[in-house]
C-alpha cells in the first residue's frame, strides 16, 4: 500500500490515539521487546536514516519501519520525512504486508504519542497551547492535542516568521480556534500551559528561567545525539521528567546533556509507558512542571502498522484499543 491508500485507511484520530497508548501500556508492562535504534548519518548531507522495530508479547505481527530525514527537501518543495514499514508474522517471520507510507504513518504515530503525553502529564485545565516549529510534526502536534485537551488558543513560533504565519492560519481554518505566531520562544512558553516542541535544533531553544507553574512540555525533536530543543537546566529543573525509552532518551534524546552534565540522573528519568500502566505516579497537583521526551518508539510502528493492515483487511484484529482494555 502506498501514501495515498493509507492515508484513506489511517488518520489521527482519538482511537489512533488509543491504540499507540496501549502500545506504551505493552511497553510499560514489560511484554515488548525493542533494540536501540539503528541511526546513520549521511555525510555532505542534511541528511539521517532510522530503523526501528519491536515485538509484543501475544501479538501476531510487529513492524519494522525505515525512516529517513532529508531536511534541505522543503528548500525543493519536497516533505523532510520518508520510509516504509514492514509488517512481518510473529510466529514464521514472514512478511504479511509492505506499506509505502513515506513517513506518513511516522508521523501520525509520532502525533498521537504526543497526545498520549500530553493526556497523561499535561494540566487538564490548559487553555492555551505553545507549538514550537512549522513543520510537517507542528501541524500533527497542533491537531493531536485538541483530541486531549479543549485549548482556547494556540501560539506558533518559528525561526521563519512568515512559516508561522502561514501555519497559525492553516490550524485557526482547520481547528477554529484563536491561532496566532508569535515572534519569540520565550513568549510561547511564558504564555502558554502546554508547549510541543517540534524542530531540528541542534541548540536548545527553552531555557529553564521561563518554566512557571503548570507548565507541561513534551518535546518532539531530538532524535540524534547532536540535536537539543531544551536547557538541560529545564529537566533538572521540572518536577517530573518522561520518556518515551529511558535507554534512547539518554542516548539521543533530551535526557543526554541533563545526564552528561550530571543535573539529571537516569533513576530521575521515568518512562511514559509505566505511567500509562499506572506503576509509575505522574503529574501530582496542577501546578506540577513536567516535562516528556519523545524520541520515538518502536512499539508505536508496530501499533499503527498492524492497524493499517487490519483496517485494509489483509491481517488480524487491529490492538485493543484503550477502552476496551480498560474494561477487561
């Protein structure tokens, strides 16, 4: 199946959002199985490809997704994302389905684990939402957080005032909410209850003297050892630190300068999935700063992946969705 057919199949939705949880559930439970990421970087380019897999524990199937980041395409008109995903039989490992997703099932995976984030740690009271970036994740980010949370406004800031503006009216047509660009992170984040960061920075952008009371932010964007959206102070500084994989946080992820400057032990960091499995206590009061670290799972390709496939007819039943393991 290519782009256009899974995007008929797939799209971000509350029950998308629900079944990537019950994947971090998996995770949180011990049932998945996943590797450090393969990572490789193409020297003389703005450029990086990912492998990434995981198999659960009692599901039928599990994928494997190669994932790459051209980051001069937008500069052609052309999307920064690409890949595949390979759907693969736990029990004979044979390939039961190819999906030609170019990245677009990353990327509403990618969306909807911030939005299992931002229902787990941020303020249920959050009227106003901070989008940090206006890229293709930004826009993902934007719509994820409104199947969680009721904002009131939403505030977009990029290193390109004029791709702000343009993504501030996309969301106010797309969403009907107050959108509006602003012209400095620090604003965003001083104004705003929830804040996604979603950027290729290689130089934080969040400084820890803007955090207040309630602040929550998941950040989207590093990914790779060289990248960095946040002070490492403001991990040191919040009062509870998530991850999607402790192992890959440190490793590439927010978790590795905090760590490497030794403000920010492993032990602190906790894991999304053993919050979502209620092993692990979350945000404690409203006025709790928190903050989540998404490097991407493995887990989630096989979540969206089996889903593609169960709702094209050509695999078993999709995951359970939240609901219904809550009332099993």
């Amino acid at each position: 199946m290519d782009r256009e057919q899974l995007g008929r199949l797939v799209d971000l939705s509350e029950e998308v959002v629900d079944i990537v949880e019950e994947g971090f559930r998996q995770l949180g439970v011990g049932r998945v199985t996943t590797p450090t990421p393969l990572r490789m970087g193409l020297p003389g380019r703005n450029a990086e490809l990912d492998v990434k897999t995981a198999y659960v524990e009692g599901w039928d199937s599990f994928a494997v997704k190669v994932s790459t980041g051209f980051f001069d395409n937008p500069q052609m008109g052309l999307a920064s994302g690409g890949g595949f995903m390979v759907l693969l039989e736990s029990s004979t490992g044979k390939v039961s389905g190819v999906l030609l997703d170019d990245g677009y099932l990353t990327a509403v995976r990618t969306a909807a684990a911030g939005a299992v984030a931002a229902r787990w740690l941020s303020s249920p009271h959050t009227r106003t939402v901070g989008v940090l970036g206006a890229g293709e994740q930004a826009r993902w980010q934007a719509r994820a957080i409104t199947l969680v949370r009721q904002p009131e406004q939403i505030l977009v800031h990029s290193r390109r005032p004029e791709r702000a503006e343009v993504l501030a009216q996309e969301l106010a047509d797309g969403l009907g909410l107050r959108v509006r660009a602003v012209e400095s992170v620090e604003e965003l984040v001083r104004v705003s209850d929830t804040v996604v960061t979603c950027t290729p920075s290689r130089q934080p952008l969040v400084r820890a003297e803007w955090l207040h009371p309630g602040l929550h932010i998941t950040a989207v964007g590093s990914d790779a050892p060289e990248k960095q959206e946040l002070e490492a102070e403001v991990l040191a500084r919040a009062d509870l630190v998530a991850c999607d994989l402790r192992q890959q946080s440190l490793l590439i992820g927010e978790g590795r300068t905090p760590a490497a400057a030794g403000v920010l032990a492993g032990g602190q960091l906790v894991e999304l999935g053993g919050i979502v499995a209620r092993s692990v206590a979350g945000r404690r009061c409203d006025a709790d700063v928190t903050v989540c670290d998404l490097t991407g799972v493995g887990v989630s390709d096989t979540a969206i992946a089996r889903l593609a496939l169960s709702r094209a007819g050509q695999t078993t039943t999709a995951v359970p969705s939240r609901r219904e393991t809550r009332s099993a």
